[in-house]
C-alpha cells in the first residue's frame, strides 16, 4: 500500500477475514490474495491464534461432540504445510488466466464464460452466492487504461497476470490493492502484456467526468 491510512485499512481485511466477517466477494480476494502471498498469509494465522486466544480466555466452554477428539487425532495424522498454496502460486489455468485454488474453484465448472467488452476491456462476472457484492476478472490489453473514477466504498484488486499502475503506484502478479471512497485513480495496464486482474467491491463506480460516465457500462451492478 502506498499510506499509511490503506496500508492500516489492507491490514483490518486481513483481520476481518480471519475472523470471518467479510462478505463473499471480498473473501474471495482476500483468500486468493493469500494463496499468492506469504507475508499475508503469516499475518493471517497470526490474527487466527490471536482470536482463538481470545475465544479461550472470554469464551465459556461448551461440551464437544464424541467423536471430537478422533476427528482432531486424524487431522493430526495428516501432514500439513501452511506455505504449501504459496510456494505453488498459480495452481490452476481459467482461459489462459493463472488463478490460485479459491478462485478456481468458483470457475472451474463454467466451460463457455461469457466476457463481455468496454471498449477495448474484457470483463466476466465471477458467479456468487452473495448478491450484496461482486467479483470481476478483468482483462486490460497492453497500455490500455480505464477512464479515472473512483468508488462509494471499498474497491479491493488482486493482480493476477501482467501488472498496472494508477497515480500511487505500480503492482505486479500476487499484489492486492485496497482503495476507499476518497481515492480517485486511473489504472493503466503495463504496456508489454497488459493485465488481468480480480476486482471486488460492493458499491457503484464513480466516473468523475462526463466522458467517462459511460464507464458505467462496465461497472453495471457494481
């Protein structure tokens, strides 16, 4: 993150979805995000044995079903490597796409994908349980920009393939980007292999002029 406010707020997402309460599309960046980043996904487990510490010192016990203690023996039993998503990064291909394991497995049954276009942009809805927000993948030819706007709330990206940059900065494959509702960018694909990445986010675009209102096209429902 490139302030200190949104390198605080990338911080809280990884607290929230730890403990839980993030809604769909936000969740799936998120989870993407760590399959694809070590620092993240340190930082996650730590936030997870910070609540269940937590849980142990404000939580009334509770009586365990019988068969607990096998089930957790048999866990036990199986090894585990909690950097094992990270060192495989992209564990899977959705049309030429390199995705990890939590989004995959939301397209991995869809055989014919419908993208649509604006403009030179390629975009197709990530189907959702949740309706209260959105997951896009987004394809942005190399050089190619999306007129500036910004957002009524959060606007979360994770980097997939290629990279772009807006006026704060440039990110790369694996990287997240969290802007609020007081950041206005321009993201502009990088000019040798473009961009493809996953954008979530629960409120409508804001073009900020009266040639980009036709961004709404693209951002429909968002």
């Amino acid at each position: 993150m490139h302030n200190t406010e949104l390198s605080d707020f990338y911080e809280l997402l990884l607290m929230d979805y730890a403990a839980g309460t993030l809604l769909e599309a936000e969740a799936l960046a998120v989870a993407s995000h760590i399959a694809l980043s070590r620092r993240a996904s340190r930082i996650v487990r730590e936030y997870e044995a910070l609540g269940g510490a937590l849980m142990g010192e404000c939580c009334a016990p509770v009586a365990l079903r019988e068969d607990s203690l096998a089930a957790v023996l048999a866990k036990l039993d199986t090894p585990h490597d909690p950097h094992r998503a990270c060192r495989k990064r992209h564990v899977a291909k959705f049309e030429n796409i390199p995705i990890p394991d939590p989004l995959y497995n939301y397209v991995e049954d869809i055989s014919k994908p419908k993208w649509r276009r604006f403009s030179s942009v390629e975009f197709f809805d990530v189907p959702l349980s949740c309706c209260k927000t959105r997951a896009r993948l987004v394809k942005v030819p190399p050089g190619a920009h999306i007129p500036a706007h910004g957002h009524r709330g959060i606007e979360i990206t994770l980097v997939l393939q290629g990279a772009f940059s807006d006026e704060m900065g440039q990110y790369e494959e694996g990287d997240m980007i969290v802007l609020n509702d007081t950041i206005i960018h321009t993201p502009k694909a990088n000019e040798g292999e473009g961009c493809v990445y996953l954008m979530a986010t629960s409120s409508p675009v804001c073009p900020k002029d009266m040639l980009t209102r036709a961004l709404n096209q693209f951002f429909t429902r968002f």
